[in-house]
C-alpha cells in the first residue's frame, strides 16, 4: 500500500476509496500502534481519522455517513 499523503496531500483520490496506514505514536510514555484512515466519499469529501483499530476506523466513518444522509 502506498502513503496516505503526498506533499500533505491525501492520495485517496477515487470515489468510494478507502486507505489505511499502521504507525507508531510516541506521544506518550509508551509508545502505541495507531491506525490513520482516510475514505474519499462518492461525493467528492474526504472523511480522515485516526484510532487504535481498523474497525474504530471504519465505525467512525460509518457514523460520519450516517450524520451526512
């Protein structure tokens, strides 16, 4: 898979896409597993976030479309 950014620039660019990258905070003492997670909605908006798993990744976009409809 590919980086989500380029330049700072999301490369989830197709409608309907989903991406995901694991990466390592050391915000804290101890450093944890991430997962940042961008969806390119079919209507051109772009949902981004980041949470310990996958699937809090996809709850959140989930919730995300039900608040749009």
């Amino acid at each position: 898979m590919s980086h989500l950014t380029q330049n700072g620039i999301s490369t989830t660019t197709a409608p309907g896409q989903e991406q995901w990258e694991r990466f390592t905070s050391h915000l804290s003492l101890r450093p944890e597993t991430r997962i940042q997670y961008d969806y390119r909605h079919t209507d051109g908006q772009l949902f981004s976030c980041v949470r310990k798993t996958l699937e809090e990744c996809r709850n959140a976009r989930d919730q995300w479309l039900k608040n749009k409809a």
